[in-house]
C-alpha cells in the first residue's frame, strides 16, 4: 500500500489515467481529477459569487477556486495537505499553502469566507468536527460555502482508499455529507445555514459563523 497523498500526487500528474475512489463496502467511483485541474466552470463561478473576501479554501487541490477568486478581484489562499496540489495551484496563478485546517492557519479568526467545496465536507470523516474548525477561522459573521451530497443519498461515515494502476492507497476515514441533514449538522457546530440551493447536479449551503 502507498500513502493517500502519493497515490493522490500520482491523479494529479497523471489526469487521464484510470482512478478510483473505494469504500470498504466495496463501493467505487472516479474522482472528477479533470474538473479539479481544470478551470471553474459556471456552476462554480455562480456559487463564488459575492463572496466576501479573504477567502479560504479548505483543501483547494490543484486551486481554480482560488484562481477564480482571483480574476474577481477577491483575495483568497488555499491550503492543502498535498505538497503535489499546491505546486499545481501556484503554477496556476494562485496563492497556496501547504498545511492542515488542523493546524495553524494565517490570519485566524480574520476570514471573512470559507469554502468546503468538491466533497472537502468529507476530510477527516468527522464533518461536525471539520465545521466547528472551520468556524473558529472565521471573523464574526463569516461565512461558509459548504458542497453536498444530494438530499436522496445518506450521510455516511466510512474509509476510502485511492487507487491508480500503479498503486492503492492505505485506507483514511472519509465522509459523505446529505443535503437533507445540513440543518441538524451545521447546528452542532455552530454555524447558522442562511441559503441552499442546487445547481444542475451540485448542492450548495451558505451558513454564517455565530
């Protein structure tokens, strides 16, 4: 087995290889490596919309939130436990870090968003713990855009591993997140959900920090 962030690196550099995502129910699916190193399509660029800078995006891979941001004139970093996705961010045009949302974080208690964006809710497989992270970030009134799992699917707590032909990974604790439990989850941490809404088949909630 190989570490997750390898395995990871090795989607990134390689994007039209065959990879998968597995759950040990068995259960597989391919991450969207195109959409993540490509540019932000109009779904993503309406849902930054009016977002209040600084920005940060939690987990921002290879960064065309960032990037998109950005082109906005809206100031944002990334930060991302993938030294691979943060090289590929900066080449890009955006300002990144390597780094864990667990561990120090500039400008803390200052941002004035925070994105959880392409299933990043899942990091950790702890949501509620990841929010209330989130949350201590953020400057009174703050706000997080957050990315859902469909209201028809269950919120499930599970491991993954990725795999490419060249390698698996070793298993990481992992979570899918249900729209349809936003309200009580986003409760726990103390976050107020303010909009919800769906965009063709991507879900979106904005919620303010107490």
């Amino acid at each position: 087995m190989a570490s997750p962030l390898a395995v990871y690196a090795d989607m990134l550099e390689r994007p039209h290889q065959l990879s998968l995502a597995r759950a040990t129910d068995g259960s597989a699916w391919r991450p969207r490596i195109e959409r993540w190193i490509g540019q932000a399509d109009a779904i993503d660029e309406r849902a930054l919309a009016g977002l209040a800078g600084p920005v940060l995006d939690v987990g921002c891979g290879p960064g065309r939130h960032v990037c998109a941001l950005a082109r906005r004139g809206v100031v944002a970093l990334g930060i991302d436990v993938s030294a691979t996705a943060v090289t590929i961010a900066r080449a890009a045009g955006a300002r990144a870090i390597v780094g864990s949302i667990f561990g120090p974080v500039p400008w803390s208690g200052r941002w004035e968003s925070a994105l959880l964006l392409d299933g990043n809710i899942g990091i950790g497989g702890r949501p509620e713990r990841l929010l209330g992270r989130v949350g201590e970030l953020l400057a009174p009134g703050g706000q997080i855009l957050v990315e859902l799992a469909a209201p028809s699917r269950a919120t499930v707590r599970t491991q993954i591993r990725l795999e490419t032909v060249r390698a698996a990974s070793d298993w990481f604790d992992w979570a899918e997140v249900s729209a349809a439990d936003a309200d009580r989850l986003f409760g726990e941490a103390g976050l107020t959900v303010e909009d919800r809404w769906h965009d063709h088949d991507r879900w979106f909630v904005l919620a303010t920090a107490e």
